[in-house]
C-alpha cells in the first residue's frame, strides 16, 4: 500500500532519526518510551485529557547536542514538525502531549548530565533531563552549602519547568529568572549560547530554539530558617492577609513567596495524610461532583480549619531572624483574626543547615523536592484527574478576593470544586484555581475553562501558562492593538522556524501559513467538546 506525501515524508524522517540516534531511542508507539510517569506509564500525552486528546505521534529521544541538531536538520528536510519537551512532567496543562496531532515527540530526557556545580559562586549547568531530584541529590552526594528551589513535585526538569515560567518556593523561587545562561539549537540546526556564552571559551557562562544546556543560579545554605503560618478566619480576610503578605515582600522583610490555601486546598492535605479524617465528605469524596458548602464548613468545623492558611519562610543568619520576626509579627497584629505560629531551626556555630534538619511545609520552602504531591494524582479511569487554571493577578488582596468569589461561584455553577493554590509575589499573585475532578466529569472541564478565561478577561487578567487545548484560546486575549503581540510573534517564527518545525502552535504562536491547519484544529476541538459533555 502506497503511503500518503506526509506519512511517506515522516516515515523516512524516523528512518533518519533511527540512524541519528539508534533504534532504541525512538518510539514508533508512543505508549513506550517516556520517562515514568503516573501509575508507571511510560507512555507520552497528556495524563488528563480534556476535549480532543491531541495525539502525540513517534518519539526520538537524543542524547547529544549534535544529535538534536541532526534531527532537526532532517526535520527540516522532510517538513515534519516536532514537540519538543524535556521530560513531559507539565501535569494540569498537557503533559508531554502535542497542540498538532501526530508531531514527533523531540524528547531530551536522556540528556541528563549535571556539567558543572559552583559552590562558590552558586550556580549549576545543566541539561534538559537533569530534574530537581538528581540536582538535589548531586548537592548532597557532595555535601555543598547550596539550597535550591525546587517546584511542588521534583520529577520535572529544571530547564523545562524555568523555560515554563515554573516556580519554587524559597527566595529563588522565580525561577526564569535565576537561570544565568542558555546554549540553544536553533530551527535550521545551528547553535547558540546566550549572554555571555556567545565568547569562545567563556569564563562567564552563566545561557525561539531547543535548550540543550542552561544555567540555573541557587542560594548558599541558610545558618538558619524559620517557618512561619498566618490563618485567618474568613473569607473575606484574604484581602489584608494578601495585603500584608506583599507589602512584607516588597519591604524585603518576607523574601520567598508565601503559598496560600482555602479550607478545600486544607482538607485535601488533610486527606493525604489521614484518608479517614475526610470521611464526613462521605459520597463527595470521589470529586465527581461539587461539594456543597455545607459539608466543606462541617468537615472544616470538625478538622478546625481557617478560611485560609498562608506559609513563609525567614532564611538567614540567626542573629537576624529574630529581628525579622519581630516585624512579620507586628504588621500581622494589624490584621483582625489573624493566628501566627512559627518555628526556627538553627545550624551548629560555624555550620550551614541542610534542607532535611528543618522541618517539611506542605510546599518544600526548604528546598528539598519530593514526589509527594503526585499520590494525589492518578491517570486511571477510577483515580483523580486535575486541571491548572492559572490566571496573574495584582498584588493586591482586594483584586484577588474579587477575582476569587467570581472564579469560584463560576467553578461551583459547572458542578466542579475550586481548589486554591495560590502564590503570592512581590508584584503579582498566580492565582491557580486547580480544579481536581473524578475522570467522568472531564466532559465539564472545557466549558468552565472558558467559563473562567471571560471572567478574567473581563477584569483584564490572562494566565502565566494554560493547558495546550487552550493555548490559541490564551493568545487571543492578546488583544492590544488587534492583536500587535500576535503578529509580532508570527513575524519572529517565519523568520526563525519557516517551515514550521519546532512545536508549531505552542503557547498560540505559528507561521504566517499555518491558517488552515489552525482552522482544522479549532473545528477538531468543536467535535470533540460536543461529543464529550457530560
């Protein structure tokens, strides 16, 4: 049987990429072959289907830097497009799964050396597959002064978790902008380093492509580190309790980014670490459908949960900390209701603490990552699916308490639960609505995602980064000046990427010809959605 022009073209494109990298790096079945993930699938895709399941095609995983060049040269030559992730860990927003059905998975896990890690000067290159685990690990194997931020659950990659505007939670925690230096492979196969890598030989590397190094600076050991809980009673005091938390921050008095949870964020915490303290949620507890309030007052009466709780840290050396406390406590006095409980952890005299001698968060302020938070999480038909809604807010509590009573009621009207996962900056909150559902409600997870990006439109907000099936969605609300980002960004990847070969459609962007394809892809999404709700 003859094959079509692009099943011929991509078929002698995987014959080249099996020359590149050999036969055990590439996948023809995408269900083998990825790093494992949850439930021990090796499998590439995205855990959490919600409307059309964006079919992720063969997979090459090279283990070179010349090796992605080669790949890239022959997808150029036979015009077949290419997805590139580091190791596909981006769950609640498509996991390893491609926008363009079919794209080659251009997977770089295998590439996974730690190349250098500076002490002194605290900095770390690495490659794309070095996830926080191993960089962790690698500190401690040679027992360095050096924390490093580190994102809820460790198994992702520290260049694609930076390169997503992922974040931590110690006083490095934005990550993008800790990382120091970027050594990329360009659309045509070439190679670029950024900064100061652009000298031969530089002494100073600290680098729309494929990173295949970067640098990632950290932080040297605090001698000490106290961590401290803020409650307070109702809901409406999240606008003086996020009020004070950002005016500590700009202050410099509070350095890493508080983390901020409502009573449902609580009782799931709550139910991971004693399953049979969540039993009043009763028939509820499979998440299939929204909890009443009723029963979330009941159960938080029973526990003795706050309407929120938010978590920070002090880091430094002990005869500052007390200090800093003093003024974290005085400004809390000032909001009504407000409990404050804390805790120091202090190193011997002349030592540094290592993140394992302070006491756990519920996020890992002290820099140690874990899989922990993936247990919540399963991929099966009978397990917990979970979605990121993720739009940026002001620093201000009266914004986000507005946004907040809105984005709930609108999560509640789809017979979904809000779950707050909230982070808190200096200069503008993630305000993470991550809706947790039972697989057979995923028909009703499209309609309030729409549901909630008009609502934050509407208040003039867009998300940090969405899900791939609303990644065109997102860039739409680029709407300045008819959309002048939009064009800017299709001007840059005719120029960069002509043919169209690296991650066409990621983040919204696509050439100047991709109209077409684009139009065929949002009418895939309309038969999809109608055919799934539930």
């Amino acid at each position: 049987m003859q094959l079509a022009p692009g099943e011929a073209r991509r078929e002698e494109f995987l014959q080249a990429a099996a020359a590149i990298v050999g036969e055990a790096n590439l996948s023809r079945d995408p269900s083998t072959g990825a790093p494992e993930g949850l439930n021990g699938s090796h499998s590439y895709g995205d855990p959490f289907p919600l409307g059309r399941p964006h079919v992720p095609g063969p997979a090459v995983r090279p283990e070179t830097v010349e090796q992605v060049r080669e790949i890239v040269r022959a997808a150029n030559k036979f015009q077949v497009s290419l997805w590139t992730v580091s190791r596909g860990k981006n769950l609640g927003y498509g996991g390893s799964a491609p926008v363009v059905d079919g794209s080659v998975i251009l997977d770089l896990h295998k590439m996974n050396r730690i190349i250098e890690i500076n002490e002194e000067y605290g900095y770390a290159i690495v490659e794309p597959g070095v996830t926080f685990i191993d960089l962790y690990n690698e500190i401690q194997r040679r027992k360095l002064n050096l924390w490093i931020s580190v994102p809820a659950i460790g198994w992702g990659s520290v260049v694609g978790n930076t390169l997503e505007r992922g974040f931590g939670y110690t006083p490095d925690a934005v990550h993008y902008k800790q990382q120091c230096g970027m050594e990329v492979v360009l659309p045509d196969g070439d190679l670029l380093r950024t900064g100061m890598g652009t000298v031969e030989d530089s002494k100073v590397l600290l680098i729309t492509g494929i990173v295949t190094k970067m640098g990632i600076h950290m932080s040297p050991a605090p001698e000490a580190y106290t961590r401290i809980l803020v409650e307070v009673p109702e809901e409406a005091d999240l606008a003086p309790l996020v009020g004070t938390m950002t005016d500590l921050m700009r202050r410099r008095i509070i350095t890493n980014p508080p983390q901020l949870f409502d009573r449902m964020t609580q009782i799931i915490e709550a139910a991971r670490k004693d399953p049979k303290s969540v039993e009043s949620l009763g028939p509820y507890a499979t998440f299939e459908h929204h909890i009443p309030d009723e029963i979330i007052d009941a159960v938080s009466k029973k526990l003795g949960l706050p309407a929120w709780r938010a978590g920070f840290a002090l880091y430094g050396p002990p005869e500052a900390l007390p200090g800093l406390l003093e003024a974290v406590k005085a400004r809390f006095k000032l909001v009504k209701g407000a409990k404050l409980t804390h805790e120091t952890f202090t190193a011997p005299p002349g030592q540094y603490l290592r993140g394992e001698d302070v006491r756990a968060d519920f996020l890992p302020q002290h820099g140690v990552p874990g899989l922990e938070h993936a247990q919540a999480f399963s991929s099966a038909e009978d397990g917990l699916w979970h979605n990121c809604y993720s739009p940026v807010l002001p620093p201000s509590g009266r914004e986000l308490y507005e946004w907040y009573v809105g984005a709930r009621k609108i999560t509640a009207d789809h017979d979904l639960n809000f779950v707050a996962d909230f982070h808190v900056f200096d200069r503008y909150v993630i305000s993470i609505n991550l809706i947790m559902f039972h697989p057979s409600a995923k028909g009703r997870l499209h309609d309030v995602q729409l549901a909630l990006m008009e609502h934050s439109k509407r208040l003039g907000y867009l998300e940090y980064r969405t899900h791939v099936s609303f990644m065109d969605l997102t860039a739409a609300n680029q709407s300045f000046n008819n959309g002048a980002f939009g064009r800017f960004t299709t001007m840059l990847k005719d120029a960069i990427d002509p043919n169209g070969i690296l991650s066409p459609g990621k983040q919204g962007i696509w050439n100047s010809s991709a109209k077409v394809q684009r139009s065929h892809l949002a009418e895939m999404e309309k038969l999809s959605i109608g055919g799934n709700k539930q």
